[in-house]
C-alpha cells in the first residue's frame, strides 16, 4: 500500500527539552494507526508536527508525499484534524460550526450543504443542528469535533485522543465511527493512553515512552511476542514482597515476573507453579494479557501514570 506517513529520525525540542527523541515510522494507505503511551509519551508533540502546527526540530517528516516543513499548506489542505481539547466556537450553531469550517478549504458554497448534512446524519447529529455548542453534552461535542474535522474529505484524519472524558456509551458510538470510516476507507491516526481503543480500533501501533518507540506491530502480535497469552497479578501487602519475591526466586521465575508497586505480574505461567504461589498473595488475578501489560513490561510503570 502507498505510504501516506513517513518519519525518519523525528526529533521535536521546546528548548532544551526533547520530547520525540529520533522516532522512525511509517503509516500506510487506508490504515488506522496509533501512538500509545502515557502523557509526556511525545505523542501529541509527533501529531503535531503532522498537521503542520509545530516545526520539525530533526530529522524528516513526510505526510500525502510531501514534505511537512517545505509544503505546509499542501499537507494541511488534504487534512482533517480532531483536537484533544474542544475548540468548537460557543457563538455558532452546530451547523454554523460546520458551515464556517468548510470555508477554509475553498468548498463551493453549493457543496458544503451537502457535505454538512452527510456529516451531520453521520454522528447522529442532525436534530441537533441548530443547536447551540452550550447545550451539547460532552460525547455530542466530541462527535461534532470529528464531523468537522471530515468536511474537506480529507485524505488522512488526526485524532489526538479522541475520546478523552467521555462515558462509555459515548466512547462507544465514537468508536463505532471510527471503524465505519476506515471501513469506508479513511486512514487515520489516533494517539491515546487508552489500551483497549488502541486494540479495537487500530491495524497497527507505536509504544511510545520518554519520546522513544518501544515497540512496534499489531496490538494482538505485540502482546504475544512480549508476554505471551496470560498474566497473573500477586496483590499483595507491603510487608508481604520480600517473602514472596523470595518464593518466585526460589521458583526459578525472578526473571519472568515484574514488580509495579504492591502488585506483582507473572507472565505464562505454568498452573502448577501458580498453585503453589497463589496462597502466599492476599488476592490472585489470573486474566489475558493485555497492550498494557506490554507497556509494564517494556517500562515498569502504568499506562495511566
């Protein structure tokens, strides 16, 4: 498929912090794409160099074939952009929002009544039309946020956490959206800190931490190439680790477990082996490994710190 991003040792400094640390990757057509990490990742610092609204500190930045720093009003004509932070205008309708937003990239006036009702019966919104931005809830301003952000039919969306704050239900209708659109055809990529969006949504991913690229891959691939089909997390008191971490030794599987505060993580273990250690925890969770458990392992610390 053709490469609608590409990225070669991208490096992005506010003075003498570095926040992306010489990052190489590629997104290709019709892809859904994350960056995952933690805030402070460098995700959103990487989205923003993008869209074309932070320069380049290093290395090069490719996004529809052209060059982020020589042709940026060619890259962002052919995006759509969905902010983390809501920056819809208070003073205009949700129709009006959309209606204006369409001006700035030169839609005849004869299309963008078209391409705001198909936007508008998209996200549900369309008996919210005349609406003021005040009296939406919180999941109606985030769907109105993408509906805008595909008015110009852009060629690659950017969503900067895209469902930050919102209530399950909402997440859901937004996540359902997404799918429908990359069904449809429309790359886009997403940062997030959220591992199960990061799964259900997206073909491939980027780990990020401190700006470096931990690992790279489908979300399924990475967990069973880093910590297999299983975990097992040991909670236990403070004054119990010595003594346990003592017992897992003893086990031969010091290496394979990890310790994140209180919480001690086993990955693939043999049941024989948890039966044996189940009774020294104050509580045992045996589930499926997840993208986060990939980040405990690769950092030590939780996605959400």
């Amino acid at each position: 498929m053709p490469t609608v991003v590409e990225a070669r040792n991208l490096v992005k400094k506010y003075g003498d912090f570095v926040a992306v640390n010489g990052i190489d990757f590629q997104i290709r057509e019709g892809e859904a794409f994350a960056l995952l990490g933690p805030n402070g990742a460098g995700k959103t610092s990487t989205l923003r160099m993008m869209g074309c609204v932070s320069p380049v500190s290093g290395g090069s930045l490719h996004v529809l074939g052209q060059d982020v720093m020589r042709a940026p009003r060619g890259v962002k004509a052919r995006l759509g952009v969905v902010p983390q932070r809501e920056n819809l205008d208070p003073d205009l309708t949700v129709r009006r929002n959309l209606e204006v937003y369409a001006r700035y990239f030169d839609i005849p006036r004869s299309l963008v009544q078209t391409r705001v009702r198909e936007v508008l019966d998209l996200f549900h919104l369309q008996d919210r039309e005349r609406s003021p931005i005040a009296s939406l809830s919180e999941g109606m301003k985030r769907r109105l946020l993408i509906a805008r952000g595909l008015i110009n039919q852009p060629s690659l969306l950017i969503l900067d956490e895209p469902t930050t704050g919102l209530d399950p239900q909402a997440r859901l209708l937004v996540w359902q959206k997404l799918s429908y659109l990359q069904s449809q055809g429309t790359t886009f990529v997403l940062s997030t800190h959220n591992m199960d969006e990061a799964t259900q949504l997206c073909n491939r991913l980027i780990i990020m931490h401190l700006g470096k690229i931990l690992a790279e891959g489908a979300p399924a691939e990475l967990v069973r190439k880093h910590v297999g089909k299983e975990v097992t997390e040991f909670r236990l008191f403070p004054d119990e680790k010595p003594a346990f971490i003592e017992k897992l030794k003893q086990a031969g599987l010091g290496g394979a477990s990890l310790e994140v505060g209180d919480n001690l993580y086993l990955f693939d273990a043999h049941p024989e082996t948890l039966g044996s250690l189940s009774h020294h925890a104050r509580q045992t969770v045996h589930r499926q490994a997840t993208l986060e458990d990939v980040f405990l392992k690769l950092t030590g610390r939780s996605l959400e710190e």
